[in-house]
C-alpha cells in the first residue's frame, strides 16, 4: 500500500512542507498516456491513479496547494473539459487518509461531468476538496476567510481550467470571499450579482426524478406515497416540505443535527412527518417500509451490507456518489429490482442554477425552468424515463445506461472553444505553475 495515501491531510502536509512544496498537480498526459506527478517524490500517489479502476478516469488534473495560513490542504479536480471548463462546487470536509481525500475528489468531479453532460450544459466536469484542518474552529469567520480567499488564489492561479461554486461545507459567504480573489466562480451572494443559494432548485430536481420514477413503474404520483429521507440539511429540508405540499402519506426523516430534528417537528405535524435524531453512520432509516429512499446526506450509503436490507422499490435522492461501487452496486440494486435514480441525474439544479450566471438573469429563466418541465429533452423528468426505459429494454441497470448515456455526451467539444481546458492545463504545465506563487 502506497505509504502516502495513508497518511492524514495534516501529515501529508507535513510531508509536503518537509521537501518545500506548498503547490503541486497529476496530470494525465494524453501523448504518454499515464499519470504524471508535479515532483518526482509525489509520483508514487501517481502511479496509484495511474493503476486505479474504480475513480480515476483519465482526469485531466488534480492541483493541490498547501494554504500560507492555517495549513489546510485544498484542491481542484479536473475530470473531462471537452465541452466546457471544469464546473463544480467546492466541498470543505474532514477526511482520515489522503486516498479518502483522493478517492472523494476523483468520483465527485467525475460526477460532475456526468451531471452537466446529462443536463445539457456546455460545462465539463470539476470539483473543489479542501480538507479540514481538525486543529482549527471552522466556524470562526476570519479563519473561514482566510481559507477561502487562498482558494480563491488557486482558481485564479488555474486560469479558468476549473470554475468552482458552492458544495457541501460551504455557503454563499464563503464564495464571497473566493470571489475577492478570482473571477473563477459562480453561486456567489445576490448582492455580488450571483444566484445565490442553489439548494431550493436542487431539492426540486430530486422531486421530479420521483414523479419520473413513479410515473415509469405504475403510473402513480406522489400522493398518497411514503418516503424515506436521509438528511434533512439545505436540500434534504426543502425536499421534505415539497413532499408534503405534494400530499405525501408519511415522511420519515432523520439527521444528526438535533437543531434541524427540533425544527421539523415544530414545522410539520408527526402525523405525516416523523423526524430523528440519529448518529453519524446510523444508515437505519434507509430499511424503512417505504415506496421510495432518499440519500440526501453522505455518499456511499448503498453498498452490499445496505442493499439487501432495502424495502423501498425506489430510490431517488440528492447525495453525490450514493453507491459506494458504481458497478457492483448498481448491479445488486438492479437484480433485487429496485429502481435506482442516478444521484448525477436528478440533483443538477444547484449547478444549473448558477452555471450561466455571466450571462445575466431574467425571471422565471427558461433556460433554468426548462431542467423541471415534461417537454425539453435534457429535463430531469425526460432523461429519467429515457434512462429507465433504455435501461429495461436493455436489461441493464440504470446507472450504467445512464453513465454510457453522459459519457457519450461529455466527448462532445465545445461548439466555440473546442476542448480549452486541456489546452489551458496543457499550458500550466509547461510553465510550471506550482512555481509561480
């Protein structure tokens, strides 16, 4: 086992710091074909994406730098910029080893790819990881500042490769403060001239891909239906107040916040809402007898020890990377014949929200309402039962049709720039952009 990915974010800085590196990159080499490392004593974490079957994809870069302030690891990856610039949000989370980091960055920016190149959108694939720092209060707002104005000095320093926006972890104050160093970025603050907060569409997106996927198996709706959701944070929340509205039977909720339980149970009636309070990695509320599980919390929560506890026909729901393998577990979801909606189908909206901004706004944006009707032909409703239908007349799981289906996409150029982003990583690696800090 390479000795690196097992260290933690802090020692792997350490380490970084101990041989004067604070920025780096592994880039795929399209001529050489392999993975190729900023310095050579990096190029072991190299040969392990180079070997890797199950996350790496030929990404086209992954940039890390060590912060000045607070020594906090933070990065940028690149998954595929055939038909834009890299999009994604910028997770800030606590991770255990550097292959967790690793693993977390490569299948979320991968993801993205999938989820832009689905919903129509002239972006590629990229995602922001900053690993949080356990010896710092991440509440406090001058360190939160800080970090994310260093991370705004990155996106500037990749020159466009990658544009990030919100995620996981990270708000719209926090995106303000990226945007004081870089034009890089979207989902910031109203007041700046962005979109704001993506989570109300997000959880509309997941909304229609249920109506889809009920629609698909017995023609039903909503109504009368009961639900399962896991989490009950920026998206999990308004998804559960729809649900309702929609005249669900029964939600069941859980979170480990025992502020956002509190807050449910005095918004809605336990008649039809029952929320609880559970700790991290309590995955119980996905056994329940219900027509339909929403993940709207961790990734990796369906795996070969939840899968065959499900009781639900259904599953649909906003967490990124619901399957902990894509193959195999999509694979055991699809012979137990539980429908599964890919998570990068129908949790687009965040992306879709903000991805345009520099374009200016109208209201009620067609070319945003349109991901949420019946008619376009990308909308989540359209694609979901596309990928559902062509997944049953090819007797194959709906993840893998829809992967095909998005990978298919994603090798489309941009009808304008071409594929720019490679030629802009092409370039930073010529000039040696770790140097010029």
């Amino acid at each position: 086992m390479n000795s690196l990915l097992q260290l933690s974010p802090q020692a792997f800085i350490s380490f970084l710091q101990k041989n004067n590196i604070r920025r780096l990159h592994f880039i795929w080499n399209p001529e050489t074909q392999r993975v190729e490392a900023s310095h050579a004593v990096l190029q072991p974490v190299a040969d392990f994406m180079q070997h890797d079957k199950r996350d790496f994809s030929r990404h086209e870069g992954i940039f890390l730098q060590v912060t000045r302030q607070h020594n906090t690891l933070q990065g940028a990856f690149v998954h595929n910029t055939h038909r834009g610039q890299g999009a994604g949000g910028t997770r800030f989370w606590r991770y255990e080893t550097m292959e967790e980091y690793l693993r977390d960055g490569l299948r979320l920016s991968k993801g993205m790819t999938r989820k832009n190149s689905l919903a129509g959108l002239w972006w590629g694939g990229g995602k922001g990881v900053i690993a949080r720092n356990p010896e710092l209060d991440s509440t406090d707002p001058r360190i939160r500042a800080d970090l994310f104005r260093e991370y705004g000095e990155l996106m500037t320093a990749l020159r466009g490769c990658y544009v990030t926006a919100e995620d996981v972890g990270t708000d719209t104050s926090d995106m303000a403060h990226i945007f004081s160093k870089t034009r890089f970025i979207t989902c910031i603050p109203p007041e700046l001239g962005g979109s704001g907060n993506p989570s109300e569409p997000t959880a509309t997106g997941v909304l229609r891909g249920m109506e889809a996927a009920l629609a698909f198996a017995d023609g039903g709706t909503i109504a009368g239906r009961t639900i399962a959701v896991q989490g009950m944070g920026n998206v999990g929340w308004p998804l559960i107040r729809m649900l309702i509205e929609k005249g669900a039977r029964r939600v069941f909720a859980c979170d480990i916040s025992a502020a956002r339980v509190q807050r449910a149970k005095e918004t809605f009636s336990e008649d039809v809402l029952d929320a609880r309070l559970i700790a991290a990695g309590d995955n119980e509320i996905l056994f329940s007898d219900c027509d339909i599980v929403a993940p709207c919390a961790t990734g990796a929560v369906l795996n070969p020890q939840t899968i065959p506890r499900l009781r639900a026909k259904i599953v649909c729901g906003a967490a990124n990377n619901q399957l902990e393998d894509s193959e195999r577990d999509d694979l055991l979801l699809f012979e137990r014949g539980i429908i599964y909606v890919p998570d990068f189908l129908v949790n687009r909206m965040g992306i879709v929200n903000c991805a345009n901004e520099q374009y200016g706004y109208v209201s009620d944006d067609p070319a945003i309402t349109r991901h949420l009707d019946t008619e376009w032909e990308y909308s989540i409703y359209r694609k979901t039962i596309e990928v559902l239908q062509l997944a049953r007349e090819e007797k194959a799981p709906p993840a893998q049709t829809a992967i095909q289906l998005a990978d298919r996409i994603a090798r489309e150029t941009h009808p304008v720039f071409g594929h720019r982003g490679q030629q802009i990583i092409a370039s930073l690696v010529a000039e040696r952009w770790y140097e010029n800090d």
